[in-house]
C-alpha cells in the first residue's frame, strides 16, 4: 500500500512541476531567450517537482510487488 502513495505523490509532483514548466513557456514570446528561461526555471522551486517526482514513481515501480 505504501508504494501505491508513493506512486501517487510522485504522479502529483511531476504534474504540479510539468505544468509550471509549460507554463512558463510563455515568458518566450514575450522576448525572453532560451537561455534566459532555462536560468529563471532553475532558480524555481516548483520546477524541481518534476523530477522529484519521476524519481519517486521510479522508485515505487520498481518496488512494487510483482503478486497480484
């Protein structure tokens, strides 16, 4: 059971950090370069939510019991 809520707390930190990364895509058209929007996600805390979370659904599935 404990890794099912791992895997589900992983499953919403990559969502919450997946969408502020496409979110702050739109800082693009407004004239910021690359570069500068790869600087600004990196000093973003809820940016790192989505490799935190891949990280905890990769840990949960390959935890997870194979008996079903």
């Amino acid at each position: 059971m404990g890794y099912i809520f791992l895997f589900l707390i992983g499953f919403g930190l990559s969502i919450t950090g997946g969408i502020s990364i496409i979110a702050y895509l739109n800082f693009l058209p407004a004239g910021v370069s690359w570069l500068e929007y790869f600087q600004y996600i990196t000093g973003r805390l809820e940016c790192y939510f989505l490799p935190l979370g891949l990280i905890f659904m990769m840990i949960s599935i390959h935890r997870f019991p194979n008996k079903l």
